[in-house]
C-alpha cells in the first residue's frame, strides 16, 4: 500500500500549515512506514493511506514519487 506522510523537518519544529512537507512510501501498514521513516527524525503529523480514486488523484501530481526504503 502507498501512505502519504505529512511531516516538519524537525522534531522540535511546531507543525505549522505552511511549513508541512509530504512525501509518499510504500509499507504494509502505518507502523512500518513509522520504523522506515524513524532514521530521519520527521515530526510526523499525519500518515494517510491511500487507494483507489484518491491514489489515482495523487499520482497525476508532477511531485508524486514513492520512496523506496
């Protein structure tokens, strides 16, 4: 499955809209996308699944690209 993560660069960085990054990983569930991502400590704020026509949606965007971890 492809997640959509929402993270600051920083862990002590306060999530603020505009400052939020996003990226897209493939896992097999929200924890294993946690443990891939635990190395670059991201304060993560949300990690939304995503499939079907929201996956289709995404994957038109010019910066989709999936991290191979």
């Amino acid at each position: 499955m492809i997640y959509k993560v929402y993270f600051q660069e920083k862990l002590t960085e306060v999530p603020v809209r505009e400052r939020t990054n996003t990226l897209y990983i493939k896992g097999n569930t929200e924890g294993e996308v946690r443990l891939k991502l635990k190395d670059r400590y991201y304060n993560i704020e949300y990690i939304q699944p995503l499939d079907g026509a929201y996956l289709d949606y995404e994957q038109q965007n010019e910066n989709y690209k999936v991290l191979e971890i």
